[in-house]
C-alpha cells in the first residue's frame, strides 16, 4: 500500500509515500481516492490533512514510467479522479496539504484541490506538461481562478519552476515555514479547524463549489433560501442554536456537528 490513513481523534492525515518519488500512477490514485473517500464519510474526522513521504519529494504528478508500461492516461483513477481528490463529491471537510519538495504537474493540482496549502520553504513548483507536449488540464481550469490570470499563464505556457516565496506572494500558500517546522505548523493549523464549527465549513465548501457555475445573485438566492443541502442542514441544527448561546452566554461554543 502506498497511501495509508494516519491519527484516530478529529484530524486524519492522508499519507502518500511512494517511493522514490511519491509519482501517482491509476492503483495509486484508487488508494488516494478511497482513503479520501474513507475520511470524508467518517463523522469522527473533521479535517483531513495531506503529506507525503520523504523530503525530496511532494509528488511529481503521473508516473511516466508506469505510463511507458501500460498505464493508459484516461485510465479508471478511481473514485475522485486523479489523486482521488479533485472530483470526490461531497467532500465538505478542510483539507490541508503539507508540501515539502518537488511538487509539480499532477502532484500541484493534487495540491489545488485541498483547501489550504502550508509549505517548506525548500518547496519548488512547476507545471512542466507544457515541455512533454500535453495540457495540465485541472491546473488549466483551477489556477486563473486562485491568482492573477497573467500570472497563471505564464506558469501554464512556460512550465517554468518557482519557489515556496513566489508561490506565498501569488496568494498559493497560506504559510511557508522551515523544513522542521512543517508538519508542526499544519498539524497545530488542522488542530485549530478542528475545534471550529464543522457543519459551517460545510456549508461554505458547498457554497464556494456551487458557486463556481452560478451568478452572484442567483447563488445568493439559494443559500438565503436554503436551496443548498448543507445550508439547510446548518440553519436546522443544534450547532447553530448553540452557536447564538454561546455568544450571548460569552463562552465558547461547543460543536457536535449536528
């Protein structure tokens, strides 16, 4: 196995280490959807954080060798599609990528799918398809809308590498702190979410998602109306009750997530 699911309280690390290089080639993209998919349906876990093994390496992406062995690159990558994140439905956790290393081509937009990125200031990007005469198709659609277009496509059409304080100064990286200091930061950062309300971090994940293929003042009217599922959910739960409790009473809230 090369992805494993670590931790038993309310954080839940999602773990790839495939050595050498922790490349994703379809078995390996099945496991990253099915673990994906494990933590996403566990009510005890309320935020997923994703690492990978070793220091060298994030991920580069598609496994060109497995490729050049036979793995077909419209192949079945399993639930969630390639690196079994970017199209799993529902998923309304936080998740928070700790990168260290190469991190390009696929293992980038397997890193733009979570919802937070902390990275080590040793960490270097890149999205190279452009040299290997292919599109990075998820890259192509994510990265105009998270930094400036002009920005974008100069990442896309050059595939040229940047590094951990570009990739801050462009608005990609909530934090970059040292090699040591990595896991510590995103662990302590996933700690924090965890204690926070979880069925608002649905409901904005579903909004944000919807939103993308809706206009402002129709999505607007959905969530006011409680058209969207985990809005309605929200507005219908204790959690929102003691959310209003707590703050007249001048205490913290407890969450149960329901």
């Amino acid at each position: 196995m090369s992805v494993t699911i670590e931790g038993t309280g309310p954080v839940r690390e999602v773990v790839l280490d495939r050595p050498p290089a922790n490349a994703i080639d379809l078995a390996t993209s099945r496991e990253l959807g099915e673990a994906f998919r494990r933590v996403r349906d566990d009510d005890a876990c309320r935020v997923v954080l994703l690492r990978t093994g070793g220091a060298k390496f994030f991920c580069p992406g598609w496994d060109l060798k497995a490729a050049a062995g036979g793995d077909a690159v419209d192949g079945d990558y399993g639930v969630g599609g390639f690196g079994g994140l970017q199209q799993l439905p529902f998923m309304e956790k936080p998740v928070i990528a700790a990168v260290q290393g190469i991190c390009c081509g696929g293992g980038l937009e397997l890193a733009l799918s979570c919802d937070l990125i902390v990275a080590s200031e040793t960490a270097t990007f890149a999205l190279p398809e452009i040299r290997s005469g292919t599109v990075a198709d998820a890259a192509s659609i994510a990265l105009p809308k998270r930094i400036p277009y002009h920005v974008a496509m100069d990442l896309l059409l050059t595939g040229r590498w940047f590094d951990a304080a570009e990739a801050h100064r462009w608005g990609l990286l909530r934090e970059v702190t040292a090699p040591e200091a990595l896991l510590p930061t995103a662990r302590a950062l996933a700690d924090h979410l965890a204690s926070g309300p979880p069925l608002v971090y649905a409901a904005i994940k579903e909004i944000v998602r919807e939103a993308e293929a809706e206009r402002f003042g129709d999505m607007l009217n959905r969530v006011t109306r409680r058209q969207v599922r985990t809005v309605d959910r929200l507005y219908a739960s204790e959690d929102q009750r003691e959310g209003a409790r707590a703050f007249a009473e001048k205490r913290d809230p407890v969450w149960k997530g329901r």
